[in-house]
C-alpha cells in the first residue's frame, strides 16, 4: 500500500516537474531574429518621425512637463502608478550606457513586438508592446532611425517598483500567451483603404485602445469591449468611450473628430483636457490624412 502510493506520489511530482518545463518553454521570451531584418532596406528617417508623434513615445519617455525640444530626450524616469505597482519607463534616447544606444534593430523590434529586451527577458505590458505587435517592420525600422537622431541622455530610471507576485517577470510569458498577438483588434466588412489607414494607426502605434479599452482582472484588454472605456489603468478616474456609441464624442462628425486632435477644440469649443492633452498634442505632428484616417475609423467601429 505505501509503495503504491509513493509510486502515486512520483507520478504526480513527475507529471508537475513535466507540465513546468513544458509551460517555461512555451512561455519563454521569445526576441525577433536578426535575419529578419537584414534586407530590409534603408530607413526612412522621416516616416519614422511621424510614427514617433503617432506613437506619444515623449508622453511617457521625456521628462515630467517636458516642453519644446526637451520632449526629445527620452530620458524615462517618470512615475506610472498603476494597481499593479509603479512602473519607471525607462531611458530610450541614443545613449550607449543608459539608453538603447548599443541596441541592433532587432532588439528594437523584439521590444517593440515581441516584449522582449536586450538581454532576453519579458517586458512588462506597462509597455504597449501588445499594441505595437500590430506595427509593420518598415515602420519599427524607421522609428528605430529617427530615434538614433535624438539628443543623448545618461539618466538612469529606477527599477519598477512592483509588489509579489507582479514582480516575477516569468510569469509575463503567461499574460503573453494569453494576450499578444498581431490580429486586427476589430473585423470592420468592406473598409476603404482610409479606414484600415486609421485602423492601422489606431490599434497600432497609436495604443489608444490601452486606455480606451477596460481590462480584465490581469490587465488584459477586454476586446469584445473595444474603445469602449474603462477606469482609468493609471487607477485614477475613467477613461471615455471613444466608439460611435458614446455620449462623449458619438455624435460627432469624422470631420469633428479630425479638428479635435488637430486643434483640442470639441465641437462646443471645449478644450481637450487631462492626459489628452499630450495625445492630441502628439496628433497634431501628423498629416491631415492621418488624422482624417483615425477619425473615418473610429466612426467604423461598433459602436457600445
């Protein structure tokens, strides 16, 4: 009888011993090869700016109340309290100690798409590199390029400040396999070339469904819930629904909405307001077809 149930005992040890490895290797932090980005061809050091405005990298990499040209040294550093902890973006500028100065294109993207850095670990998600994962190889090259071009910074960030079990970086390959993937976030029939121009935009660089959209309890985003709103994943207050359905900006035209990241005027000639301040901010840096391109989007979704 005991030598039956030590046996049962084994079996079992063996089976969880098993079932961990099979987990840690699926799960592992898997960065983009170099090969692939080898023909790639030259930058385009201007593309890459406007993916850079597209993208708001300032708005959490430049130094608090950066204005003018001090919102182009990504020094990092700047608190973002979440329910999970607070996070330190870190320092992005072309510094070779303190910034990614020594980092190949590759280990760009593999942050960029694949929440990967350069030594080969997970990446937390504060980073929205489940939203950069929709991002073309062409564009995360040329932000790469324009970003070699920016001023230097030797400001180290803290390390996040997270609370078990947030702070055991192999559990991210988990939230990984759940949540990261490259798919369009919403299937809209028939859309013009300027709706999946915005799509584009919007589900990729841009990220504005990580604010827009309500996560679940392990910070997924609720998708079926797309730019719906949400508390705000900062934990202070809410984040507006963005869809055609909203009583915020539902009545608006396409043409409403292109002013108001152009300009920061509502339609009733309110301001923007709060942390979309720095989004609308960022906007303003792209083209009128790019902002024509979120706002014919944005009134292609369904509506909640």
């Amino acid at each position: 009888m005991a030598s039956a149930l030590t046996k049962s005992l084994l079996s079992l040890i063996g089976i969880g011993i098993v079932g961990a490895g099979a987990f840690f290797w699926i799960t592992r932090p898997q960065p983009l090869p170099e090969s692939e980005f080898a023909n790639l061809g030259a930058a385009d050091v201007k593309n890459g700016e406007t993916i850079f405005w597209a993208g708001g990298c300032e708005s959490c990499h430049a130094a608090k109340g950066a204005e003018g040209d001090a919102k182009l040294v990504l020094s990092g550093g700047v608190p973002l309290p979440t329910p999970f902890g607070t996070f330190y973006p870190p320092n992005i500028s072309p510094d070779e100690k303190a910034g990614i100065g020594k980092w190949t294109l590759a280990q760009f993207a593999s942050a960029m798409k694949r929440g990967v850095d350069e030594e080969g670990r997970h990446l937390y998600p504060s980073f929205p590199y489940a939203s950069y994962s929709r991002m073309s190889d062409a564009d995360v090259r040329d932000l790469f390029a324009y970003m070699k071009t920016l001023p230097k910074s030797d400001n180290v960030a803290p390390e996040h400040d997270l609370a078990f079990p947030f702070n055991l970086r192999f559990t991210l390959g988990g939230w990984k396999l759940l949540y990261l993937n490259d798919q369009p976030r919403v299937e809209i029939a028939n859309a013009s070339a300027e709706v999946k121009r915005g799509q584009y935009l919007v589900e990729g660089p841009g990220h504005c469904g990580e604010c827009h959209t309500p996560r679940d309890i392990l910070g997924g985003l609720k998708t079926s819930q797309w730019l719906a709103g949400g508390p705000n994943p900062e934990g202070k207050g809410t984040i507006p629904d963005i869809t055609p359905g909203s009583k915020e900006i539902g009545t608006w035209s396409g043409a409403d909405i292109a002013n108001y990241l152009e300009t920061g005027f509502t339609p009733d000639f309110d301001s923007v307001g709060g942390s979309m301040v720095a989004v609308q901010q960022n906007m303003a840096h792209l083209t009128k077809e790019d902002r024509a391109a979120i706002a014919a989007y944005l009134k292609a979704i369904p509506a909640k």
